[in-house]
C-alpha cells in the first residue's frame, strides 16, 4: 500500500540504541547517502519539473512550492533562497507551507490533514494557468499535499510532485511525477532525514537549472545576485572581476555605476554604457552569454 515504504523497518535499525556511537553515525551517514543514491533515476523528471518552471517565470508567471512538516521545511529552504542567490522577486515564487508561520516556531502535525486550508493558501498564492506548482511530500499522501496539487491542476497550473514511495496518491495526482525512492528510515518513519535530503537535493538541481535557464547563471556565478550584505557585496565584486576579466577596482566601479547589479556592472565593466547595458539585457531578457562576444 502507498506510503508503506516510508513507514517500514531500516534492516540497519534493530538494536541501534545498543550500538558505540560511531557505529550510529556510520549507519546514519551512510543511510543518507543511499538517499542521494535514489535521486539518479529522477533526474529526467527533475529536469522536466525545471524546464516547465524556468518557462513560467521567463513567461511572467510563477513558481510555487507546496508542502506540510519536514517535506514542506525542505520546499521552504529552497523557495526562500531564491530571492537573494538569484534574484527572483519573492512574489514571483509564492510558498505554500501548512500552518503558516505559526508552524515554524512549533511544528503541528493536524495542519497537514486539513485539505481546506491548503485550498485557502492557493488561493492566497494567486496561482494560476500557465504557472507552475512544486508539491511535496514523502508518503505522496499528505492530505495538504494531494489538496494543493488537485486543486492547483484544476486552475490550469502545471504541477510537479515530489514523492518517496513508488506509486503515491501525489504521483498520479501530479502532471510531472518525481519519485525518489529512498525506502525505510533507520529511525522509523522519520522522514525529516533520507527521504528530506533528498527532497532538498532534488530542489537544489532543479533551482539551479532553473536559474540558468532565466541567465542568472553564468560560468558558475550567481550574477542576478541581490547584494544586501558586506559578504554579498564582496562577492559580487569578485563576480564582476572574474567574468569581465577586469581588476577588483574597475569591478567596484562598475557596480558603483549600476547601484549593485550584477548583470550590467559585467557589461560596463567592459567597456558598455550603463544604460545602453541596461537596455541591452532588457533586448536578451537577461540573458548575459549573448552580450559576452
């Protein structure tokens, strides 16, 4: 039955409370590794869940994630990175977290059976055709989960869902069905550990692919970067330096010229007017690689 995985024994499990401590870090570590392990066979969907959600924002509309408890923290950490390595506008990439922010401070387990409220908070996100939706949970049968993809779907939203256990409610429900079969937990049931990792490791590729897609990516650099801090600002010098090809100090002046922004600091850099490299990203629609010839 669907869910059944995630709630099975860990052959590694029996008597590890009898077990030297390094004996439970090692079957823990390793336990987490055979969940990265998993992710391989859904790369392909991974990369399908991507392109529909790099489309949706490059067309003006969103991408938004959806989950309860620990599926849902691990959707949360990726949405909310978004905005300061890449620039998204947090608008553009509403989070749909069960509980609110009430749920951060102490996790309640009866939101995610409530399928009302996830309706509620869709309705809050405003989602709507021809954006998209990723939908996560470990058992693929979160009440929570199964509502905000149904209901997503119906309003014409693409939805993408992340699910631990081979043949889930959540994975028939989804128009891109991303199964990460991490199997048993060493601690029964608690899917805060291998199942979330690779939850988070799969929303770690398809962010980055993602953001490459929109351009602000660029021989490995964050260059939509938002420089809000001394560490970011740093940072963004040396991203200027390093794909201009210029001196930290022309790098800073450059960045001084476009009041921090990465993109057409890279351009002046190079010999570009700020507003003609304003105006030249806004031709390629952000995209750098075609003015770097």
């Amino acid at each position: 039955m669907a869910g059944d995985a995630t709630e099975a024994r860990h052959p590694g499990s029996a008597g590890l409370h009898r077990q030297p401590a390094d004996r439970v870090l090692a079957v823990l570590m390793n336990a987490q590794v055979a969940a990265l392990s998993a992710l391989r066979p859904a790369l392909p969907a991974i990369e399908r869940a991507a392109e529909s959600g790099a489309q949706a924002l490059l067309a003006g509309g969103r991408m938004g994630y959806a989950g309860a408890g620990s599926s849902g923290l691990m959707a949360m950490a990726d949405c909310l990175e978004l905005s300061g390595t890449f620039g998204l506008a947090p608008e553009r990439t509403p989070m749909l977290f069960a509980g609110g922010a009430d749920a951060l401070l102490h996790m309640m387990g009866g939101v995610e059976d409530d399928p009302d409220l996830a309706r509620r908070d869709l309705d809050r996100a405003r989602l709507s055709a021809g954006d998209v939706l990723l939908v996560l949970s470990a058992s693929g049968t979160t009440p929570y989960a199964l509502a905000a993809a149904e209901a997503a779907r119906a309003r014409g939203v693409t939805v993408a869902g992340f699910a631990n256990v081979a043949g889930s409610a959540l994975l028939h429900a989804a128009d891109i069905a991303v199964l990460i079969e991490t199997g048993a937990e060493v601690i029964t049931g608690s899917t805060r550990m291998a199942a979330a990792t690779a939850q988070k490791v799969a929303l770690n590729l398809l962010s980055v692919l993602v953001a490459i897609r929109l351009g602000h990516v660029h021989d490995g650099h964050m260059v939509n970067v938002v420089a809000d801090n001394a560490k970011l600002v740093a940072r963004a010098a040396r991203i200027v330096a390093d794909v201009a090809g210029v001196p930290a100090d022309a790098a800073r002046a450059a960045l001084d010229a476009t009041t921090g922004a990465v993109k057409p600091a890279i351009l002046v850099a190079r010999g570009m007017d700020p507003d003609r490299a304003r105006l030249a990203l806004q031709e390629t629609g952000g995209q750098l690689s075609p003015l770097m010839n």
